[in-house]
C-alpha cells in the first residue's frame, strides 16, 4: 500500500475488502487453490495454510437472510448462527459458495447444532473444543488438530508437514505483529483516529488471503498514523471507551458508531476481531507444533470457557494499557455465555478498576438505534 494515499482513503478500502475479496475467492478458486470456511477464532488457521489453502470467515453479521434461516432455526437464537445458516441456505455468501470444506467448532449449543443442517449443503468438519482451559484440555485439543490435518490430507490428497506448518506459524505471527502495532497507537492520548476505523483495518485484514502482504500494508498504515501524530494531525480528547463481549463487526458495528457519534472514542476491543484473536502469538520455539497451536489458541478467552480466566487477564492488560474511562460490554440476543459473564465483567471492572460499565443487548437490526444512541449520550455524558 503506497504510503501517499490519505488515511481515510486507506481506511475506507480495508472496510470494503470483505467485498473486494468475494472476486479473489474465486480467482483462487479458478487456480486450484483449496477454500476452508471458518466460523471462529479457536480455529487453528496454520493448518489448512500449511498445505497453502485459503482460510476464509463464514460468520455473517447481517439480518438479511435473518427470515430464510428463522424457517428452519428458532427465532431465539443468535442473530450470529442465524444470519450464517441464513447466507448458506439461500447462497448468498460467495465465501460459503466457494468453500471445499466448512469447519465449525463447539464453541456453543446453538452453532453444534446448526452445523449439523449446513452439512446438508456443504462439506462440514466438526472440531471437538474443550470446555476448559486445563492441561487436559490442551491435550484434547492438540489431538483434534492432528485429527484436522488428517481430515484436510484425506480429503485434498496431500501431505501437510511439521517444517509446512511451523513457516504457516511464522507468517501468521508476522501478520498478528502488525496488528497488534497498529491497535497499540491507540494508547496515544489524544487518539490518533476513530476506533471505527481502526475496526475497519482488523476486520478488513481478515479477508486478506495474502498474509505476507497484509502485514507490510498495515505497517505501512502504522508508519504513516504516526508520522501524522507527530504533525498534529488527530482526535480531539474524548472520553476512552473500551468495547469487550459479543463481535461487533457488521450490524453489531452500529455499538462504535453510537459511541463515537456522541463524542467518545473506542480506543481498544478485546473481543473477537480486536486484541483477543491477535494479542497472543504461537509459541516458534516449541519443538511440538501441535501443542504450540493448542495452547496458543485454546488460551483465548471465549465465555464458551468455563471458568473464563484468560477473559479477565486481557481485559486487565488492556486495562492498564488503553486506560480507557469506561467500559461497554456487547452482547449478541441469546448469546446467553456472554450474557450471563455480564455480571462478572461488571464486578471486575467496576470494583478492581474503579470504571463505569454498560452492558448492551443488541441484534444486526437497525430498530434499536435511536436507544442505543439515547443511553450512550447519557453514559457518556456521565464521564
């Protein structure tokens, strides 16, 4: 990316990158190059890279095929599940068209559930995750990646080696890098820019099939966000929100909007999309890249985790890092694991931290707009 192009501009083009790669998807397609389709950040993505797949997000986040995937799932459920089963059924995602194989993980009764009526369209594999962080569930991870690799040389005919997936772990580690450099400018007081348009850099990079690539363009962004820091050129002071919970990318993103429309300023996400997929690297110098993968992912910190520790230690990282002035807390309709952490999240923040906290209930619709943007002017007027 040349560094004389304007950062909105910049900005703007990774917003549109998840449409902009609907044709590199089938480009690679038309190569031969093999498609998996992922719901999650559990999902050990150096594996199928290894074999020199592309790896590609299925999570929709839109309420337009809401009414098709209500015929045949519950209306309460995650407008999340919803809107991928709905996007697979009615063939609207090109992501989905093109997969060879579609990879879910059991992260929630809800998505178990649903994989088991999207094998009716697609190739699904299944991965078994866990529901504690303990040595015993590493070891059950671990082995469900060996079981993966497997499944992906069985099924594309190939042989994915030790040597494949340690290079496929480097490079995803060079790309976390830089995004992690990135959302750290966000500590600068003044801000240097909107936490919106920071997510449309960390959502936009995930469509980015050249990984390589990817990272010398987000330095490139970093490079040029400080050289304008350095010039003057950034926010007014505003209230620091830190967002966790529920992704909100898609229609969930209307939360960023209606924060920074009243005047204050997401400065960090420690949810799915933000620090929590990237934060931590894998581990190069363990000599068993199988176990390195299960650690490093099965350390993430996911309310479908129970006890949940590694939530609590990134929030207080992030915490003393951003030093945000208040914390909102998303969560999906029905997602009831992140619902029912509310109430953890809240005593952690505001009795170890000593900030204000709001919890959002939300869905991809636009009827709860004008709520959301009547609570946060009075919230944010508070602080």
């Amino acid at each position: 990316m040349e560094l004389i192009k304007d950062l909105p501009e910049i900005y703007e083009e990774f917003a549109e990158q998840r449409k902009k790669s609907f044709l590199g998807i089938k480009s690679l397609k038309e190569k031969g190059v093999p498609i998996v389709g992922v719901f999650c950040t559990y999902f050990p993505q150096e594996i199928p890279a290894a074999m020199g797949a592309a790896v590609v997000g299925l999570c929709s986040t839109s309420d337009e095929t809401i009414p098709d995937a209500e015929k045949d799932l519950p209306r309460n459920l995650c407008p999340l599940i919803k809107s991928s089963y709905g996007f697979a059924k009615t063939d609207k995602c090109p992501f989905f068209y093109f997969s060879d194989l579609v990879v879910g993980e059991t992260t929630c009764d809800g998505k178990k559930k649903m994989y088991e009526y999207l094998a009716n369209f697609k190739p699904v594999h299944v991965m078994e995750l866990p529901n504690r962080q303990s040595e015993d569930g590493c070891t059950m991870y671990k082995n469900e990646i060996i079981r993966f690799k497997k499944v992906l040389e069985e099924k594309f005919k190939v042989i994915i080696t030790e040597d494949q997936i340690r290079a496929a772990i480097k490079e995803r580690n060079r790309e976390r890098e830089a995004l992690k450099r990135l959302y750290k400018l966000m500590k600068k007081d003044p801000a240097p820019m909107l936490g919106d348009d920071l997510y449309k850099v960390l959502y936009g990079a995930t469509f980015k099939f050249d990984k390589k690539q990817s990272a010398l363009e987000i330095y490139a962004i970093c490079d040029k966000i400080e050289k304008e820091y350095e010039e003057g050129n950034h926010l007014e002071k505003r209230p620091r929100i830190m967002i966790t919970g529920s992704p909100v990318s898609g229609g969930a993103s209307k939360v960023i909007k209606a924060i920074e429309d009243n005047g204050g300023v997401v400065v960090v996400f420690e949810n799915c999309g933000g620090a929590k997929s990237v934060e931590e690297l894998v581990d190069e110098q363990n000599p068993d890249v199988y176990e390195a993968l299960a650690k490093r992912y099965l350390n993430i910190g996911c309310s479908c985790m129970s006890p949940n520790p590694s939530r609590y230690k990134l929030m207080g990282q992030l915490i003393e890092e951003f030093r945000p002035d208040a914390v909102v807390d998303v969560v999906l309709q029905a997602c009831h694991t992140y619902n029912v952490e509310t109430i953890g999240i809240k005593r952690f923040v505001t009795e170890t931290y000593h900030l204000p906290y709001m919890s959002l209930e939300t869905d991809y619709s636009v009827s709860d707009i004008g709520q959301l943007n009547t609570r946060m002017a009075a919230f944010l007027e508070m602080l």
